[in-house]
C-alpha cells in the first residue's frame, strides 16, 4: 500500500509509528492450507491505503502506518511459533505501535492476544472477537489451533469471560454445550440466528453498550 518499511523496535520508536502491519505466514492451523500465502497477497493488492469509502478518511494519511516485515513461523511446530510471535508481538507493543497481524491462519488470535497481555497485563482490557466460529473448543488432541485460541485465553486468565464478545458466530461449533461454557465464563455472544431475528442495527448497539 506505499507504507514505509520499519525493521526493528527503535525505526517504530523514531518514526512515532501508530500501527505496525505484520504478516505471520502461518500455516498449521485446522481445516484448509495455503493461508501463509496470506500476507504477501495483501502486500500484493492496490486497495489497502485508499480512503475509507464511509467515512472518507485516508488511513495512512491519518496514522503512521509502516509494513514491519514478517514474524518467522515454525513449519513444524505451532507450539513454538506461538510462543514466538507472543514474544514479537510483546516487543512490538511495547514501543507503543498497535501490531496488526495479517495471517496465516487463524490461530493467531492466542499468541497476539497474549503479547498484548505480557505488555499490559493479563485481565487489564477486553477482547471483541468477530468470528464465525467460538474458537472456545476444550478438548481435542491439539493444544494451541484456532479451535482452542479463546478457550486458552480465557482458561490462563489472559482476558476475562466479563470483558469478552463475541460477534457473528454461526456452524457446526456452535452448539449448546459450547454457548453454555461461554455463559459459565460470563462471555456476551451474538449469533447470525441472533442478527436475522433482530436486525444487524439493533444487535451491533447491544455490542456496541457490552
């Protein structure tokens, strides 16, 4: 998108960086392949810095915005890739640039949701999750996926059931033992069912007051 390139903690220190767009080539994760694919494709698409078409706003003219290169991933284990982009993302933060991770796949949620906790602490800001699925899955013979990410952040107390929404779920995950352990966890969730009875309006303003 003709964002400047920053490549350590100091260039987003100098440059007084906002946000730092980093890919995480993953591809470990459940279901399909070909997601770490994913972060030279949007490097590759002529649409990211145009003006928001509602608002008009230009982002990069808005907020300092810098492509901060590639977190490496493990193409053998998720476990340690985790682990290390919970680290990176600690890093990044840290130097007061929100880390916007392009993946990969979507068991991202867990180790960038804990690198933002190593930074501010675990339990000190909410979690707004837009996802079709609960990522809230407690067994299975994986340990870190996108199935599990919400159920391990909630589980470590890395954010709190009181402080999470959930929005937009739908599918097979979505069955009644799992919306019950949300509601043991205190989680507020919205479900498409939830947004064809009631309207998109009238739902987004009850997340909206969560």
């Amino acid at each position: 998108g003709g964002a400047p390139v920053a490549i350590c903690p100091e260039d987003l220190l100098a440059g007084k960086v906002d946000v730092a767009i980093v890919g995480v080539p993953g591809n470990t994760s459940s279901g399909r392949r070909d997601a770490a694919n994913g972060p030279d494709a949007m490097r590759g698409m002529n649409t990211i810095a145009l003006p928001d078409v509602q608002s008009l706003v230009k982002p990069f003219e808005t907020l300092s915005v810098v492509d901060y290169g590639n977190f490496a991933v493990d193409i053998m284990s998720n476990e340690r890739t985790a682990s290390h982009v919970v680290a990176m993302v600690a890093e990044t933060a840290g130097t007061g640039a929100i880390p916007m991770l392009v993946g990969g796949d979507t068991s991202l949620l867990y180790p960038g949701v804990s690198g933002v906790a190593r930074v501010l602490g675990n339990g000190s800001f909410g979690l707004l999750h837009f996802s079709a699925h609960p990522d809230a899955e407690g067994r299975g013979g994986h340990t870190i996926s996108d199935r599990q990410a919400l159920f391990l952040l909630l589980e470590q107390g890395i954010v709190e059931g009181s402080e999470t929404v959930e929005v937009g779920l739908r599918g097979p995950a979505v069955d009644a033992d799992t919306l019950q352990w949300l509601r043991d966890k205190n989680v507020r969730y919205h479900t498409m069912a939830e947004f064809r009875a009631r309207g998109s309006e009238s739902v987004m303003d009850r997340m909206l007051q969560e």
